[in-house]
C-alpha cells in the first residue's frame, strides 16, 4: 500500500485550481533596470529599480507606505505616463529604515507594503494571463526594501508568515519560489547602500488574522485592501475587525448551512487560535464568534479561485 502524503494531495489540490481568466494585455510600460551585478534572483522584475533614490531625508516608514498604498489603489487603470509619481515614492522604500517602528507598527508597514507592491505590479505587469503568468506574478514582482529584495511570494512567507503555520514542502516548491536568507545575510549583505536593519525587522510578529487580512489580489480574497496608519491599538483592531468582516462576505459563502469559510482559513487552519485539543473548525468559529455570532458548525469553501480581480479598492 502507498504511503499517505496529506502535504502532497493538498499540492495536487492547489494545482488542479490554477485556472484562471484570461484578461486583457497589460498597457505597454517602462522596464527597470537590469541587474548585472546579479545580487538577486536573475527573473526578477523590481518594481521600484526605475530611478535612483538620492534623498537623505528621514522617512516615516510607516507613513512612506500608507501613502504608497493609496497612490497605488487611486492609479489603476490609468496610462503608463501618470505611474511615474508611483515609481519615485516605491523607490524611497530602498533604503527606508525600520529599526524606530514598534512590532505593530513593522506588521502594519509589512501588510502596506506588499498590498503596495501587489497593486503596483498589476498596473506594470497587467493581470496575469495564464498559469505561467501566474505564478511568476507571484514568485518574481518584487520591491526593494530596507536594501533587500522580497518578491510578493517572499513578503509573504519569509516576512509576514515568518512565525506562524508554513506551506506544505511540496506546495513550497510546486507554487512558491522564494529566495531564503539568514540573519548574517540580511544584516551584513544589503543589495544597495541602506541604513542598518537588524534581521528581526524583516520578521513580524505572529497574528492569526493576517489569514482574513492579506489579499492575494484574486477571488478568494477581499475586493477591499486595509491602510494601517500610525494608530492606537483599539482603532487597529477595530480596522482589523472591519477587514475581516469584508474578506468573509467577499470570499466565504456565509449564507450557506453550514456557513462555507474562505478556503485560505482551511489551508492555514494550524493558525487557528485556541487549545489544539478541539478540532480547527470549532476554533475559527470561537475566534470568528464576534463578526459571525454563535455558529454551530462551518465548513470551507473547496475551491480556491486564482482569477484575478478587475480592480482592488480601499476599506
């Protein structure tokens, strides 16, 4: 008999639903630069390696990316002359220094930064066309950040996901590329010239929610991107609950009985908080009670739809 792989059926899982639309071709656009002294991963397209950044002045990174994000959202859809702005205020993300933030203000900077770097490279790159294209969306649009590079697949797993549940090792290498670096590499080997950021600035703090807040950009996440200013931590929990109310209605089918969660909250369900005694799904649902009330008994969506939304607004 074979010898059960439940990381491996859920691979193949994630793999049989990379069908997505086809839309329209991207709107023709300006290139970055080329890499030749070959720092990073040879495939990848740095959404802000336009220009030079030469400013000194000090950023608020915190502020830097709130700001980035919303310039993003308000320039979908627009022609490739009126995206400049976009690319000079990503290119001061370069050499931002984020020692001064504190752990909520760094998750929230994290959470901007790679809605930021999502929309920006929708409006460079177009919506992905194919399976292909889908992934390398994913695994190669990146940003420059604090002198490194993260890609949208690395800002997620290596930074955003540093400590809580991990893909499965085959998904890892079925979907996901990422490039790995130690503490060593990330706080004595910067890609460019950038303010010392000791390596725990590159790993949030775990938060379950960041499952009902993080948007991929496609239909089985929300329609509505978050903006975390510098706030108290009632008006950032208030916004959380706000996000993950939305995310719920946008991708879950709560009409259902039972109530279909999002399949994402299925596919990171160790993250679900409570005693590891009770089974996953009454964990989401005790963790869920405030937004979906008293539930007897949920189940997940089955499927994961990859297609890409037309547009992404703001909560």
């Amino acid at each position: 008999t074979k010898k059960q792989n439940p990381g491996g059926e859920e691979a193949n899982r994630w793999a049989s639903m990379l069908k997505v639309q086809t839309p329209s071709p991207a709107t023709a656009m300006p290139t970055p630069w080329k890499d030749r002294l070959r720092r990073w991963p040879i495939n990848r397209l740095v959404c802000n390696d336009f220009e030079l950044f030469l400013d000194n002045e000090d950023q608020d990174p915190l502020a830097l990316s709130a700001k980035l994000l919303r310039l993003a959202v308000s320039l979908q859809g627009c022609s490739p002359n009126e995206v400049e702005p976009l690319i000079s205020l990503s290119c001061k993300l370069k050499c931002v220094d984020l020692t001064p933030l504190e752990p909520q203000d760094l998750w929230c900077f994290w959470v901007n930064v790679y809605h930021s770097l999502l929309v920006q490279s929708l409006i460079v790159c177009g919506r992905p066309r194919n399976v292909r294209h889908l992934i390398s969306f994913y695994n190669n649009c990146s940003y420059l950040v604090g002198g490194h590079i993260f890609s949208l697949a690395e800002l997620e797993h290596l930074v955003l996901r540093s400590q809580m549940a991990k893909a499965s090792a085959r998904l890892m290498n079925l979907l996901v590329q990422v490039w790995r670096r130690d503490d060593k590499e990330f706080e004595e080997r910067p890609a460019l010239r950038a303010p010392y950021n000791p390596s725990s600035n590159f790993r949030c703090r775990p938060d379950w929610r960041l499952n009902l807040v993080l948007c991929a950009g496609n239909l089985a996440s929300s329609s509505r991107l978050p903006v975390f200013d510098k706030m108290s931590a009632a008006a950032f929990d208030a916004m959380m609950s706000k996000t993950m109310e939305h995310f719920l209605g946008a991708a879950g089918r709560l009409e259902k009985k039972p109530m279909q969660l999002p399949y994402v909250l299925y596919r990171f369900r160790q993250d679900a908080p409570g005693p590891p005694t009770e089974g996953h799904e009454r964990r989401w649902a005790t963790a869920l009670a405030p937004i979906l009330g008293d539930v007897d008994r949920i189940a997940y969506r089955n499927s994961y739809n990859w297609t890409m939304r037309e547009r992404l607004d703001l909560m």
